[in-house]
C-alpha cells in the first residue's frame, strides 16, 4: 500500500494519460442501457471513478461517509492529508460549492487544520453523445480558490440575504478583476469579516477567530496571529 498527497494523485493521472482518456457514465437496469447525456451527476461519478483508480494504483484512501468532508483521507493514522475533489464543466466558470459557509466556520473550531485541506479540482469538456474527457487539473489550497467578491469580503452564494455557500473566483484567469486570497491568514481575515456579518456580534466573531487561531497553533505548530495583523 503507498500514500500519496493530492498533488501526486495528478502526477499520477497525467502520467497515466489522462487527457486523452474519453469516457461516459451509462445504466443498465432491466436489459434497457443508456448512456447519461446530462452533467448533473459528473462530479459524483468522477469522485467514485477516482476512488477505484486508487484502489488500482494500490493507494491508501479512506471516503468519507456521506456527504461529510472530505472526499478522501490520505494518512492512515490522522486527519491531517484532507483532500476534496472538486469538478466544473471546462467551458463554463467554476461555480461549485468549495463548503457550506456555516459549517465550514463551525467545522474550522475543532478541526482548524482544515485550512490546510487540499482540493484536487477537475474541468471536463462533455459532448452532445455523452462522452466526457478531463481538460486541466489543479491542487490548490482554499485561499487559492476562494477570493472577495465586488461588494463582499468573502465570495459566496446567497439566497434571500443570507450567506449559503463559499464559492470559488476564476483562479485560472490573469484578467479576472478578482484575484484569490495570497495566503490562508488573508482567506481568515475576509472569513472572519463575514462571519461577523453573519453573527452580527462582535465579541461572537472574535472569540471564534480566536479558537480557530489558538487551535491551529496547537494541532499544526504555526502562529498565525501576526500574520493576520497584516491584512486588517
């Protein structure tokens, strides 16, 4: 059994071609077979593909259970090598959820190592027959998917004034006005900045930074505190 990070996961999937693969997701059922034409079941299939591709390549990983982050624990004994795999239609913008906004915020609490999750991030072209073919792949951290948005520290979807989901900005693209976060102590900051909108209270607001920075500096040995302080 070998581990490997995220970012050897691509290696390895370059290595193995895989951008000249062409695939499709079909059914049987009842002698009747079908081939899916629609995208909206891609990025699940494309996670439980990844998975046998694992297996196959005799890679540890454990799936999470259920719709629980994340996809994948790479380290066997801990939880520190978290990667989610993420999926968009290459000839459109990312518009996936990177997390749900409040139980990222809550989650970060007693896991702050999460920051550190990474998200190995696959644009598919997909055709009218229904084949399906990837197209570029990242690893990337959340500061460098996630990014402000014009009106909001922090890019998310909301739905009727409320904030749902953190969304990524367009990473991928030099003329894109707004660029991702430089570090994860930004990323913090505009997340703090929003979780105080959210919670409408002050002291709330700075008492989870406070856990999440406290934290961090005890499972992962890195003080953050100054380095917020640059980006107030």
């Amino acid at each position: 059994m070998k581990f490997a990070t995220a970012k050897e996961i691509i290696q390895l999937l370059e290595d193995n071609d895989i951008y000249s693969a062409v695939g499709n997701i079909s059914m049987n059922l009842n002698g009747t077979s079908v081939v899916i034409k629609q995208n909206d079941t891609v990025g699940n299939i494309l996670q439980e593909w990844l998975g046998q591709f694992l297996k196959e390549q005799d890679i540890y990983f454990r799936p999470a259970r259920g719709q629980t982050f994340p996809d994948f624990y790479l380290s066997e004994y801990d939880d520190r090598n978290l990667c989610e795999m993420k999926t968009y239609l290459a000839n459109k913008s990312p518009a996936f959820d990177i997390a749900n906004f409040l139980g990222y915020t809550n989650s970060l609490v007693s896991s702050p190592y999460r920051l550190d999750s990474d998200y190995l991030i696959c644009s598919y072209l997909s055709d009218e027959f229904g084949n399906i073919s990837i197209k570029e792949m990242w690893c990337k951290k959340v500061w460098e998917i996630a990014g402000p948005a014009i009106d909001y520290p922090l890019k998310c979807q909301r739905k009727n004034g409320q904030i749902v989901n953190i969304r990524p900005v367009s990473w991928m693209s030099e003329r894109s006005k707004l660029r991702p976060f430089s570090c994860k102590e930004e990323f913090l900051v505009a997340l703090y900045q929003t979780h105080l909108t959210y919670t409408n209270q002050a002291r709330v607001s700075r008492a989870w930074l406070k856990q999440i920075v406290d934290g961090y500096q005890i499972f992962c040995g890195e003080d953050m505190a100054y380095k917020i302080d640059n980006f107030w």
